[in-house]
C-alpha cells in the first residue's frame, strides 16, 4: 500500500492577534489603576482619611468669640390709660343734653352731661325760704330774750321765763344754721345736675343716651375717661432678673424701650418708675411699668407692644450660638472639636441667653470651635469632621 503523504494545511498567522490582545489587557489594566488611583485620591483625601470619614460624625461648628455682652430683656407690654375714670351721675333725674362728642379729648372741668335741674331748683327756693322763715323766728326770739333779761333785772319776771327765752333764742339759731345747711346740700345738688370731667382725656361711648332717667349714686357709668397723655406700658420679666431690675433701678437707670408692631420701626423710650412689691406666683414674673409722654397719641389703651429693656453688661464675655449648649445629667455642656478633629466635652455656665447667642463661662475659650449641629451624633473623644456646605456640594458630585 502506498504511503500517502499527509500534509497539515499552513496555520494561520496569530502573532498579530496576540499582541493585540496582550496590549488590550495590558492598557484595561493601566485604566483600572488610574481609575482606582483616582478614586482613592478624589478631592485630594488618601485612603486613610477616607477611611477616616467613613467612622467620623459630620458636624458644624461656630468660632467662640470674645465681646461685650449688653443683657437685654425683650418682652411683650400691655398700654394701660395712666388714669380712667367712670363718669356716673351723682343725683337722680332724666338726662336732657349731652354736650360733647364720643371720642373727643376733654378736659377736668369741662361739662358732659345735663340732668334736669328743676326739681333741685325748686328744693333749693324752697330751703331758701325755710332759712328766711326761720331767720325770723330768730330775730323775734333774741329780741323776747333781750326783754326778758332787763324785766329780771329788775326782779320783775322769774328765771324759769329768762331760761326759756334763752332756749328759744338757741333753737331759733340752731334752725338757722339747719337751714343753711340744707341749702348748701340743694346748691351741691343743682350743680350735680351738670356733670363735668373729673380729669383730661379721651372719652368713650355714651353709655346712657339722653333722655333716660339715672338713679341717686347709680354705679352705672354714663361715659368712660381714658388718661392717655400721659400712658403707661406695663409688661413683665422673669423673678430671675430682679437683682437686675433692683440694682439697676437704684442707680436710676432701668429704661423701657417701646417698638410699635406694624408702625414702621417707630420706638419710644421712658425711665421706668414702677416695680411691682411681689412676683406673679402662678407665673414666676414681676410687673414693671414706664410712663411715657404720647404726644402723639399712638399708644392706646389695651394696645400690645414690643418692650425691650437692659438690665446690664457683662464686659468681654464668651460668646458662643445658643445652638452650641446642650444639657446633660451633669448640667449644661458644649462640644469643642480640637486639634486632632476630635469632640471634648466642656462644662458650661450660662450667664445670659439672648434668644440667638449664649454668654458663657467654664471650660469654652474664646477660638474654641464648638459643635452647632451634628451634637446627637458625637460621643466625646470621637472623631468628627467639619461639615460645610461646599464639602456637602463635592459629595453629592461625587455620588453617581
């Protein structure tokens, strides 16, 4: 049998492919390192910082700063009239005239109302009368008096008939003076009949209109007199301050400061002279009240107003954002981040909190940089890292 001789087809040419396929994989590699590189250096961190923030709290902070602290009390004030009066009607009668306008500015003195003023007319010509009547009488019985003494003189009468004239004589001056006085009561009730403002100020409603009929002595009011110039604001402040109050009362310089809701930032300001000889013990405040001019008449009665008043300064205090105290079981505390972007608990004093910022004293300094937000999830000694808004920005870039 003939040998055949088998010849293998030609293999096909492959170098090229392979290294085209070693450079692929070999260039894959390369992007996979950049890329990792890359990754691990975003934002300039290394890997261990990175690691470092995974385990940190993110917080904010605020600088402590060192100032003047004025103590300021900011609270809400009533306006009350400096007097107000209840105008009643002093002797029955029906009401024949008012003679002002609701809501007009009066004057002590001036009339407001008229009562019918005849039947006190005719009780004062009737006491009148008595009182001439009586004047007469005793005339009569001084001169029957005189009579009897130059009769008893002379032994001609007896001393039972001079003593009775005497009496008579007395009870003919007593009814003199009776009548006097009746007709001083009539002349007092005739000018009750016009009714006047008792001080100055701005008068109500007529609460009861002409023609109706008004009781002797009734409680019920014809017209309410508001003191409105001067006006007095009274508001209150919590028993804590009153060493303040106290002490700055006796150097004569407790003032009120009053901010007009709505008025365009229009503020007034009075000494305050009047503080209150007891603390609210439902509320745990004391009054006070400043008295101010209101010559303009914009503050009335009943009106709400913005008061603001300071007690005193604390000179170069440590101020932190009232964010930054915390209460804990041991007391009052603020977190400090320090050097090593670590939290330290330090024990804190408040000596005045203004609504936004805390003077401070303890272990806070002033450049400590104590913790504002982020507070619940620190421990202390944990790492933590400083949150800022542009931080914030790179991280959700960085998020796909």
């Amino acid at each position: 049998m003939q040998e055949q001789e088998v010849i293998a087809p030609p293999r096909p040419a492959v170098v090229g492919r392979v290294k085209l396929g070693r450079w692929l994989i070999g260039g894959g590699a390369l992007i996979a390192v950049l890329a990792a590189y890359s990754y691990m250096n975003r934002g300039g961190q290394t890997a261990a910082q990175r690691g470092l923030r995974s385990t940190a709290a993110p917080v904010r902070v605020a600088v402590a700063e060192r100032r003047d602290v004025a103590i300021v009390e900011r609270t809400i004030g009533t306006v009350v009239a400096n007097t107000a009066v209840q105008v009643t009607a002093r002797v029955q009668g029906v009401i024949d005239a008012a003679r002002f306008q609701e809501g007009q500015f009066v004057r002590a003195g001036d009339l407001l109302f008229e009562i019918d003023p005849r039947p006190y007319q005719a009780a004062l010509a009737q006491a009148k009368a008595q009182l001439a009547k009586d004047q007469a009488t005793l005339q009569n019985a001084v001169n029957n008096e005189k009579r009897l003494r130059a009769v008893y003189e002379q032994k001609l009468t007896s001393v039972e008939q001079l003593d009775a004239a005497v009496a008579a004589t007395g009870g003919a001056t007593a009814s003199v003076a009776a009548d006097q006085a009746a007709i001083d009561i009539a002349q007092l009730n005739l000018e009750y009949t016009r009714i006047r403002a008792p001080i100055n100020g701005k008068t109500g409603p007529i609460l009861v209109q002409p023609g109706n009929l008004v009781a002797n002595n009734s409680t019920a009011a014809l017209v309410t007199i508001n003191q409105i110039q001067p006006i007095k604001v009274s508001f209150s402040l919590p028993q804590s301050d009153l060493p303040r109050i106290q002490a700055r009362a006796v150097a004569g310089g407790l003032v009120a400061m009053v901010d007009q809701r709505n008025e365009g930032g229009k503020q007034y300001s009075a000494p305050v002279d009047f503080v209150s000889n007891k603390v609210d013990e439902t509320t745990g405040t004391i009054e006070l009240r400043a008295t101010f001019p209101n010559a303009d008449s914009s503050l009335v009665p009943g009106q709400l107003v913005d008061v603001t008043v300071e007690l005193g300064e604390i000179p170069a205090a440590t101020v932190v954002p009232r964010e930054a105290v915390n209460s804990g079981p041991d007391g009052l505390f603020a977190y400090v981040v320090n050097a090593q972007d670590r939290a330290e608990q330090r024990a804190v004093k408040v000596l005045f909190d203004d609504g936004t910022s805390d003077a401070v004293e303890g272990e806070v300094r002033p450049d400590d940089r104590v913790i504002v937000d982020g507070q619940l999830r620190v421990v202390p000694g944990a790492a933590v890292y400083v949150d800022t808004p542009k931080r914030k920005q790179a991280v959700a870039a960085e998020s796909p």
